[in-house]
C-alpha cells in the first residue's frame, strides 16, 4: 500500500512491568517511563492514561511528558488522543482548526500513528498542551491558566453538581500555571460576574473579561455544538497585559452532530444562545448581543460553509484513512468512517440552517 502523505508514526515502548502497573488501575495519575521514538530520535517520557470516561475503553489516550531531551515542538508534554468514540476521527481537530479560523485561541492538532512496543495502536490525534508553552509559541505575554475539569466551571455562585452555593469560587478549576494570587484574582472574577449591577456589566466587564473573544468562542461552540463545552471542555487564560481572561475550547470530539458515545444527536439539540451565567449576563446586554448576532453572521458566510469545510474534511479524511485500515480498533469498521464525511456536511447544513432560522431572536 503506497501513501502519499504519510503520518508521522511514533514508536513507544513501556517495560512489561509499567504496562501492568498502567493497567492495574487505569485511573492512578502516577505516571510509568517510556521511550518514545520520533523521526528516529529516541526521547525518554513519563507516561500517564488520560481523561476521565475515555478510560475505560480499549483504546487508551495518554499524556506524554518529555524529560530527556525535555522539549519536542517547543513542548514539554502533548497529549495523544484515541478519538474512540468517533466514528470519524476527525471532530477534535476539524473543531480546533475551526476556532483558529474564527479568531479564537486553540490548541493545535495532527494526526499520527501510535505503536507501542511493536503493536499497532492506530491512528491518534497529537493535542498541544494548553500550558507556558502554548503561550510562548504564540508570543502571548505569561499568565495563569485553568483547566475547567467539570460541572462547576459554570462562571456561576452556585453548584451544577450539588445544587447549592459553592464552597469555593475556584471549584470545578484545576490551576496549570500561576500563583495563589491568581487563584484569588479567578474568584474574583467569578463574583463580578454575579454581582455586577445590570445597569453597569456592559462597561464593567470589560475589566475582567476579552467579550470579543468570548463571544468568538461561544460561537464556536453554538455551531459545532458541544453540549459540553459551556461548563467544561475549555481552560482560561489571563492575559497579563490586559487582565482579561480569554478561553480555550478543549475535548470536542462530541460536535458536528455526535455526542459522547459517538450517537447521533439532532442539529437543533442545542440553543444558539448555549448556556452557563457569564453567557446569559454577556448576551443580556444589548450591544453584546448584537455583537454576538452580527458575528454569527459572518461566520455563516465564510467559515461555517460547505465550501469552506468540505476541502479541509475531504483532506482529513483521505490523510488517515490509509491507516484506519490499520488501526485495530477502527479498521473492521472502515465503511461506518467512509461515511462519515456526508453525515457531517449534513450537519452542516442542518445547523446552519437552524441558526439562520433563530438569528433574529439576537435583535
């Protein structure tokens, strides 16, 4: 079989005794070493599994961490996701090179082919690690980043998981980088944004929040529909030449009309207006919403388009489908992947549809 652009494939070999004790208990953060071989270039790692329901299938995701030589790709540590539950392979990083396109910060993304200790795993998608370094490849200034881990990510004083006040307005984070100051500074914000007058959010918001880019990110997240992403799946960075927080979508293999477990979901399944208390607040201003409405406008011209999309899925799809035939996870099912392409423009045109349908709603 001759492949005309091909994957770069990485070799990794972890000891027998670590495969076990990776498998012992597949939710122990400690991590095991490894080698991993790229290009020919051999790097020492800590390994560890990664996410939380993705565990428990066959085809395990992991977070890579280099030590020896420390850095690959101006990175310390990348993540390689399984993309199981996706019949496509495809959704995270079409949805990461679709918020690039709109303006938004994301991570970057590409496929490769995973071996480990001489046993195809398949086809992978390399995830940046949104951390300094994502900053520094950027020449973005330094600021502290939260990872938003689960339900109480909800910019809100009360619990989606306990349906009561919060212990702490920090909840539902995990700090990646920063200080207890900035800890101090993230609940800060988090009450600004329940207890600013509604007469005065419009001008004082600004001060702890980048609305354009917000709402670039909302509509990211409206058009490819991740149910998730309003109280989980993003990370927030503060700038620290403005103070504003500016956020990062995460885990969006459940979009282009599939959900968690891979199922169909309706394109009208989620509101344009999405949810979560920053958003409502953000939308409840006249100028912000028509902000939000005019922006939804022109990426249903441009970006949100079949003739914009179509190519780039196209590419995607013809890139790895060589070695889905491969993969060992993937390849019995290589008809339900050919597929998968149409479904998706269907999609396309099915929430574009709906969208347009509800834009006046924004007046």
């Amino acid at each position: 079989m001759e492949i005309r652009d091909k994957l770069p494939e990485y070799r990794l070999f972890i000891h027998p005794i670590d495969v076990r004790e990776l498998r012992r208990d597949i939710w122990n953060d400690d991590p095991v070493s490894g080698k991993l071989t790229i290009d020919g270039k051999r790097f020492e790692i800590d390994l560890v599994y990664r996410g939380s329901h993705i565990r428990d299938f066959p085809k395990k995701s992991y977070t890579v961490s280099f030590y020896k030589p420390p850095i690959y790709r101006n990175a310390n540590v990348f993540h390689l996701n399984a993309e199981f539950k996706d019949p496509s392979l495809l959704r995270n990083k079409l949805s990461f090179d679709f918020f690039h396109d709109i303006g938004c910060l994301a991570p970057r993304a590409r496929f490769v082919f995973l071996k480990v200790n001489g046993k195809n795993e398949g086809v992978y998608l390399e995830l940046e690690s949104v951390d300094d370094h994502f900053l520094n490849n950027r020449k973005l200034p330094l600021g502290p980043i939260f990872y938003a881990i689960d339900g109480d990510a909800n910019f809100s004083l009360m619990s989606d998981l306990e349906k009561e006040g919060k212990k702490s307005l920090s909840v539902g984070y995990e700090q990646k980088c920063g200080t207890i100051l900035d800890e101090l500074h993230l609940q800060k914000m988090i009450m600004q944004i329940n207890t600013i007058p509604k007469e005065e959010f419009e001008k004082e918001i600004v001060n702890y929040v980048n609305v354009d880019k917000y709402l670039r990110w909302l509509a990211g997240v409206v058009l490819t529909q991740n149910f998730d992403g309003f109280v989980h799946n993003y990370a927030l960075y503060q700038n620290s030449d403005t103070g504003q927080y500016e956020i990062i979508p995460w885990d969006y293999d459940a979009t282009w009309g599939r959900d968690v477990n891979g199922e169909e979901m309706r394109s009208d399944y989620l509101r344009m207006e999405g949810f979560n208390t920053l958003t409502a607040r953000i939308l409840d201003c006249k100028t912000y919403r028509h902000q939000y409405k005019n922006l939804l406008e022109d990426i249903l011209r441009n970006q949100f388009t079949l003739d914009y999309l179509q190519p780039k899925i196209e590419s995607m799809h013809s890139l790895i489908r060589p070695y889905v035939l491969t993969d060992p996870y993937k390849k019995e099912s290589i008809d339900f992947f050919d597929q998968e392409p149409d479904y998706i423009y269907r999609f396309i045109e099915a929430r574009s549809a709906y969208i347009k349908s509800k834009l006046e709603l924004l007046q």
